[in-house]
C-alpha cells in the first residue's frame, strides 16, 4: 500500500467515523425532540382535566344554588318527599291533578 492509498483508507476511515457520529447526533436529536413533543401533550392534557375539573366544580355549584332557590312545593298543587334529596335519591312527586293545567288528563 503507498502513501496516497494509505491516506485515502484514512480519509474514508474518517468520513465513516463522522458520518456514524452524525448519525448518532440526529437520533438523540429525534429522541429529544420526541420527548419534549410527550412532555408537551402530557402538559396539555394535564391542562384540560384543570379546566374540566374547575368547570365542573362551577357546575355543581350552580346547581346547589339552584336547588336552593327550587321551590319544594307548591300549596294545593304539588309536593316532593323527601323534601331534601342528593343525585341518585329516589323522591317521591304528588300532584293535584285537580288544580292545574292536567285537570282533565285521565291518569
């Protein structure tokens, strides 16, 4: 092998070497890149379930509002038992059919 052979198996020996080491740069590139696009989603998601959370607790709040000012009963027409009830409790409505706008339903 002469001199100039030689220094042309350094020189391709060195391009593989740089082209490995800019291989290897790119895919911590992708992988960074990677995690800050999951670092990003989980940010955004974390923020959503802030944002329902607040919207449900302004939801359940104007509904206790509601239910305070609810009328529990109307004299002569109709009333709840139990007058104080929570989401899945079963109550109990009568109506007096005789005083209202169903005065002439059948049932």
């Amino acid at each position: 092998m002469d001199v100039l052979a030689f220094e042309e198996f350094l020189l391709e020996e060195k391009r593989k070497e740089l082209e490995k080491l800019a291989k290897e740069e790119a895919e911590r590139e992708r992988i960074a890149e990677e995690q800050r696009r999951i670092e990003a989603d989980k940010a955004a998601k974390e923020e959503d379930r802030l944002r329902a959370r607040l919207e449900v607790e302004r939801r359940q709040e104007a509904v206790l509002q509601l239910m305070k000012n609810a009328v529990k009963s109307n004299d002569d027409v109709w009333y709840i038992e139990p007058s104080e009830f929570k989401g899945n409790d079963l109550v109990r409505l009568y109506y007096n059919g005789s005083s209202g706008p169903l005065e002439h339903a059948k049932e």
